[in-house]
C-alpha cells in the first residue's frame, strides 16, 4: 500500500484487537507515524476489553485529547469488572457527561448489588431512557423488591415488552402467581419470554400441572420453555413425564442433559444416569458434578471419586458442586488422604475460605477424626453460618471433647450466630449428658421453642439392640452417643414436651422398634398427638409399622397402614417387606414388593429382599426369577464391601477375597479364631445363605464374609489398646454381627462396625479388677473435669509405660503407692492411685 490513511491504521488495530493479538496492536500502535483520537480510543478500549487495567490508565493518562468517549470506555471498563469505587470516582471526574455514562453507572450500580445506589442515582435525574427503567426494575427484581419493582413500573411513562417481561417475572420468582397471571392478562404483546416467565413461575412453585397447561397453549416455545418442564417433572419426581419431554426436545442443550441426570441420580436411578452422562455430545463442570452426587448418594462412593479422578483427567473444570460431593463422599468412606488432597487443590482454586467448601472441609475432618485440622479450617472460612458452627461441635462432641463442644456453643452465641436448627447443637449435647446433666437439662429448657420447628429428617436416631451398647445415631449428622434407650425414654419424661418432642419426631419411635420396647413405642406414638398436640406425619407411621412388623404383629402393622392419613410410600412397604423376610411370610412380602416396584422400580434393595423371601422357602424358581426380572429392567444388586483405613492407607474386602496380599494370614488367623468362637458356643447361622447348597458349603460361605475379613485383618494390624473401625457399604449380616461379638471377647477388643444403617459397637470384655490385671500404680493422666474421678468418665491411664483408653465402671478404693496398702475413704480426687473397675 503505497500511503496508508489514519483510517488505514486504525483498521489495522482494530483488527489485531479484536483477535486478541495485543502486542502486535502495540508495536504497530508504537509505529504510528500520527496518530488521532480514534487511534488512542481504540487502543485504550484494546487494553479495557483484554483487562489490563494498569497499562489502559496509564495510556489514558498521556492521551493528549480525552472525548466522552474515551472517559466511557474507562468508565464501562471498571464498571464491567466491579471496580464500583473506582467506576464512581472516574465518573465524577468527566467534564461532559452523555447518556452512555449515566446508564454505565446505573447499570454497574444495579450489576452489584448496590440498589440503593443505583435508585438514588435514578432519582438525581430526569428523562432516562427506557432502556434506564428496565435495568433499575431488573435490578428490583434480582433483590426480590417487590413493591419498589411495582411502584416504578406503574411510573414508567412508556413501557415495552422488556417492561413486561420483567414485572410478570419478578412476581412469578416471588411466589405471587396470582399478581403475575393478572400482569400476564393485562400484558398487550405476550411474545415467547413473557410465556416462559409466567410458565417458570408455576415451575419453581411446583404447580407442575399448571405449568402443562400454560406449555400447550403457548404458540412457540424456545430452550428455557422445555428446560423448566423438564425441571418441573424432575422436581417432582416423575421422571417418565420429565423423559418424555427430553425425548420429544427438538433441540437439545447441556442444561437439558444435565437435568436429566440429575432427576435420576436424585430418585436413585444411577442406571439411566449413567446411560445419560455417557450419551452425552458434551460435558460440563455440572454434568460431572451430577453424576458424582448420584454415586455418592446411591452409596458407590468408590466409583464418585474413580468419576472425580476421571474428570481431573479429561480437563474438565471442577466447581464448588463437585469439591463439596468428593469431600462428603471422602468423609463417608474415612478417606483421610484422599480428601487431604482435595483440601490441597480447593487452596489452589481460592475455594477454601468460602462457606460452602469450607464446611464441607469441615465435616470431612471431623468425620475423619482430625478435629485439630477441622479447627484450622474452621478459622479460615471468612463468614462463618450456623452450620459452621453446628460442624464444630458436633466434631468436638463426637470425639469426646464435651467441654470443648459446649465452649464452641457459647462461642457461637457470643459471635451473634442464632442456630437455624437447635437439632444438631442438641443431639451433640446429649452426647455428653450423662456428664454435664444439669447444664444440658437447663440447655434443652432454655431452648424448648427452637425445639418445636425442628426437622425430624435431621433426628433419625437408630439403635442395635445386639450390641452391648446401644447406640443413637443422627443420620444427617451421622453422630452418635453411647447410652441406651432407657435413658433416652427416661430424659423424655424429665424434660417434657421440650425434649419429647426432640426425640419422638421419628427417634424414640425408631429406637423403640430397634430394642425391642413394643409396648413403650406405642405408647409413645398414641400420646404424641393426644398429650403433646404433635402431627403424626409418615415418617412416623413408617417407624410404626417397621415396630409392630419387627414383633411380628403384622396383621396390626396393614391395619394401621389402612388408618394412614395419606397412601403409604415405598419406605413403609419397604418395612412390611422386611418384615416378612423375618417372619417367613411370603405371600405379605409378595404383596408389600409388588407395590414397592410400582412406586419405585429401580430399587433394587428391594428385589434383593423378595428373593431372599423366597429363597428362605426354598423356593429356588422364583429365586432365578426375580434375578431375570432384575437383569430385564437394569438393576443390579450392588455388591458388598468392608474397608479399614491404616496409616493412610485404605484397606479394601469383597466376600471370599484372596487378592490382598494379607490374605493367607488372615485366613489363618479367620480358623483359629472360628476354634475359639465354638468353644463359646457359635454355630453358624446357615439358614441366612440364600443358595441352594448343602450345609457344608453354607457354612463356608458365611466364613469368609467381607466383614470378617477386615475386622481379622484390623486384628492383626491395629495397636493393642486402639479401638478397630470397619465400614461397610451394606448391613452387617446377622451371622456376622454374632461372630464379631464373639471375637470381641475373645480378643478383649472395642470394634466399631458402621455399616449402611447404624453403628454396632463390640465390646465384651467383661470388667475386672483392675489390680488383678496389672498390679501396678494406675495414674491418671488426663480427665475430663480436671481432677475430678468418678465412675461413668473417660480417663487416659498410664498402665506400665502404656497409653490406653479405659472407661471406669466403678471406684473401689484408693491406695497409698509408698505402702500398697488400702486408704480407708472412697476418693473423689486421685493423688496417688486407684483400685477400680475398669473395660477397655
């Protein structure tokens, strides 16, 4: 080009700008023989739009000229990227200002958040334009201002379909259908939006019906009209409805997919989720945080992480969903290592210090046992929530730290927290009950109606009444105590209504059931609404007619299932199910699964238990039957795992396992053991192997369960003194349960099994004097109150040089250490040493 015009030049920087090249734009912005106005503008909106702000005030500031148009690209340039302060000071500043930098501001104001600000900019000007109205009515909206958003629109002195769309949008988010469908009447022009936010409305309020209604009368319909069906019918659960409407999108898009997979793992129905996830043209950090959430929820927590792994390898980007699902799932399955990592990589992200992530690092280590690093998370999350708080005390009471929990509750209160959910708080102080009983009594007193909105789902306590301690669990927050049921009926009556209404929202009904105490569970469910005005909801008839079925008063269980307020769902046919198992009634159970399979086909728990009904009648047709059934509608029967974690590292059996590299002398350890069990008098429980095989072969398979495997592995691994832990994914079976109590005391172990639906704690060491043990000085190295030792407390003694967890039963005397004679008076304060009754 023999003479290049400024126009030349500058369409040459344009385009260099608008591919991203910049340093090409620089040196050819550098080679300008003269540049003009338009020339600095297009640099300097070169620099705003690639974010470096440094280089663009620096370019602003030696521009020889400035025009309106250079102060609004600086302006739009802050106000884009949240620079508010700075947006307002550089606005200030202009000598001339147009309409451009006025809507700049009001919409910067309105991006963040900053309302009142943009409202009082409104009022500091007449004559905006309508695109002015419609941001500042935008922004009502976003903050749920409804009677501000319907002042304005009503002032508006013209309105457009934006103006519409809007108004009938913030009432239909706001739950005022009523006022949204007058607004939709009364729109003049209804094009696709308005339609789809009257139809979002309904959606959202779940009015899934109402919604059909307003899709089939729409004359076009967009993405977002089929999306919020889809949404609708997930939400409610009708996933063949929400299928049909997927299937029949003319075009699909990721947030379709992902619905989808979400309704399914949400429902169980990890199947078809998984059928979608892989049928999918393309994923997004949603997609995969779906289908990691459904592992973890249908209780494969082996194949979530495998899913997060895999994501890491196909670059995928990993959101705050997906972190938060690992962490959980790390903490359910106690892998300490795993989630150590995944801590490391929330740092590197900035997610850390976040509420969300942060109490979900929190739970994982509590979960976890490592309270010290729970702390440290603790401190780092910048605005902490209830929940925050409610994770810090329930990982100090879990792990024995009473006074610690109750100092982190009145933390708590100072810091100005108000629990939204007294429950968690609660149950963790009932942990320590036992010890601090006044306090806690005044506790529960004190907060008697907080305790009337509590959510029962929170209070699912479970107990198993084989073990010799029975235990309460909180399913949502998976705390326990040691206590027994007992106390917890006896607390009921001591705290009245306060803490009766606590436990009976399900608890006191479900330990009931559990331990046996029939006529104490009835009574409890009759006087719930006849003394203490409480709504009995399904939940409780479920735990009800699980306890009449368990005692086998089954005709009285489908009498009350008759008397329910509403149809029984699957859970409660799930336990009349259940129940026939136990009882040998087949024909029940065949009526109770084939209502189960109408309302939830894809629960293959359920399939599992009809088969083994028929299978505990010899039955063996319909066994291979129902595994057909079962192979025809893609179920499978998740297979059962035992796991235990040593130093750092997870230890993993399956039924029969010979792939550790352990294994030969587990199952040595397994016989011998198996010799001492029938000195005790066990005999294997053959009736529970469901295969048609002689007894021989039942007895065989019972041995090698995978349950047995890790807790003779533990065994021979863990510390003499330290408790053994096992998980298991599925119920520990019943032969089990009796062998682990049997090995418990034969090698005069604590062992933990926690398993799908409760803790069992094994401990049958019977108690002994513990002079007769170890004639040695027992001193007492750690309490939980001071100095202060008697019988029910925790202590750490020193045990010749060994450091050991024992709980003292019982004080019998104190004794002179100079003498090794006897003291006369019972002590309450150890100086010297103890003689007392004590179980490890």
């Amino acid at each position: 080009m023999p003479v290049k015009s400024s126009v030349s030049w500058n369409a040459m920087l344009s385009g260099y700008l608008l591919n991203g090249k910049l340093d090409l734009a620089q040196k050819l912005f550098d080679e300008m023989p003269q540049r003009d106005l338009v020339s600095w503008n297009i640099m300097l909106s070169g620099y705003i739009k690639n974010k470096n702000f440094g280089a663009a005030r620096i370019l602003f500031d030696q521009m020889p000229v400035k025009d309106v148009v250079s102060w609004n690209a600086l302006l739009s340039g802050y106000a884009q990227n949240g620079y508010v302060d700075d947006a307002r000071r550089i606005f200030l500043r202009m000598p001339v200002k147009n309409e451009i930098s006025w809507n700049g501001l009001l919409a910067m104001y309105v991006q963040n958040g900053r309302i009142e600000e943009a409202r009082k900019l409104f009022e500091s000007k007449d004559n905006w334009p309508l695109v002015s109205w419609n941001c500042l009515l935008g922004g009502y909206l976003r903050k749920k201002m409804l009677a501000e958003a319907k002042v304005l629109f009503y002032k508006m002195p013209v309105k457009d379909q934006v103006s519409w769309n809007t108004i009938i949008s913030c009432y239909a988010q706001n739950d005022d259908l009523e006022e949204a469908r007058r607004l939709f009447d009364e729109s003049p022009i209804k094009d696709v939006f308005t339609w789809t936010s009257l139809l979002s409305g309904y959606v959202q309020n779940r009015m899934v019906d109402e919604a059909r209604r307003i899709f089939d009368e729409m004359p076009e319909k967009n993405e977002v009209s089929w999306n919020a069906m889809i949404a609708g019918y997930v939400q409610s659960k009708r996933m063949d409805l929400a299928r049909e409407f997927f299937e029949a999108m003319p075009c699909k898009n990721i947030s379709s997919w992902n619905t989808m997979i979400t309704g399914y793992a949400q429902i169980g129905d990890i199947t078809h989720a998984r059928s979608l996830f892989h049928c999918m043209p393309n994923r997004d950090c949603i997609s995969w945080a779906a289908i990691i959430a459904g592992y973890a929820q249908s209780g494969n927590s082996e194949e979530a992480l495998r899913m997060f792994v895999q994501m890491k390898r196909d670059g995928g980007r990993i959101n705050r969903s997906a972190f938060t699902c690992v962490l959980s799932t790390s903490a359910d399955i106690a892998a300490f290592e795993f989630g150590k990592q995944i801590h490391g990589r929330l740092v590197k992200a900035g997610y850390h210090t976040g509420c969300y992530v942060g109490n979900a690092l929190l739970s994982m280590y509590c979960k976890c046992g490592s309270i010290d690093e729970a702390y440290d998370v603790f401190e780092e999350i910048a605005e902490k929530d209830a929940v925050s708080w409610n994770t810090m005390i329930i990982g100090y009471a879990r792990h024995g730290f009473g006074k610690q929990a109750l100092r982190q509750f009145e933390s708590m209160k100072e810091a100005g927290i108000r629990p939204d959910d007294v429950t968690m708080v609660i149950v963790d102080t009932f942990y320590i009950l036992k010890y601090y009983f006044e306090s806690t009594v005044k506790l529960f007193l004190h907060y008697s109606i907080c305790l009337q909105l509590l959510n029962p789902e929170l209070l699912n306590a479970i107990v198993c009444k084989d073990c010799s301690h029975v235990l309460w669990v909180a399913s949502a927050t998976e705390l326990y105590t040691s206590s027994d049921i007992g106390f917890c009926l006896n607390l009921c009556t001591v705290v009245k209504v306060s803490v009766f209404v606590l436990f009976l929202q399900v608890g006191v009904l479900s330990a009931c059931g559990h331990t046996g105490l029939i006529d104490k569970g009835i009574e409890h469910f009759y006087s719930m609404a006849r003394d203490y005005g409480i709504v009995t909801n399904p939940r409780h008839y479920t735990c009800m007619i699980d306890l009449l079925s368990r005692a086998g008063r089954l005709d009285d269980a489908q009498n009350l299932m008759k008397d329910m307020p509403c149809e029984p769902d699957a859970a409660t046919w799930g336990a009349l199910l259940g129940a026939s198992r136990i009882h040998g009634n087949t024909e029940l159970g065949e009526k109770a699964a084939e209502m189960i399979f109408g309302l939830e086909p894809w629960n293959a728990g359920m399939y599992v238990l009809l088969s083994n009904l028929y299978a505990a009648s010899g039955r063996w047709r319909d066994v291979s039957k129902m595994r057909l059934k079962m192979r025809d509608t893609g179920v499978r029967k998740m297979p059962g795992y035992s796991w235990v974690e040593m130093q750092n590292q997870m230890h993993l059996f399956s039924v029969g396992d010979t792939m550790h590299p352990d294994s030969k002398r587990i199952y040595a350890f397994l016989e011998e053991l198996e010799l001492l069990m029938k000195q005790e008098g066990y005999v294997s429980a053959t009736k529970l192997v469901l295969h048609d095989v002689d007894e021989e072969e039942k007895e065989h398979m019972l041995k090698y369960h995978s349950e047995k495997l890790a807790v003779a592995f533990a065994i021979l691994n863990v510390p003499s003194g330290r408790p053994i832990r096992v998980m298991k994914n599925l119920r520990v079976c019943g032969d089990c349960h009796t062998a682990i109590k049997l090995i418990s005391k034969i090698v005069g172990r604590l062992i933990i099994v926690r398993d799908s639906n409760r803790f069992h704690h094994f401990s049958e060491a019977k108690p002994i004097p513990a002079v007769t043990e170890f004639v040695a000085q027992l001193q007492i190295l750690e309490l939980l109150d001071n100095t202060i030792f008697t019988a029910g407390y925790k202590a750490v003694l020193h045990i010749h040089a060994i450091v050991e967890e024992w709980e003292i039963v019982e004080l019998m005397q104190q004794i002179d250490l100079k003498k090794k004679t006897p003291m006369k008076k019972k002590p309450l304060f150890v100086k010297n040493g103890a003689i007392g009754l004590c179980r490890v």
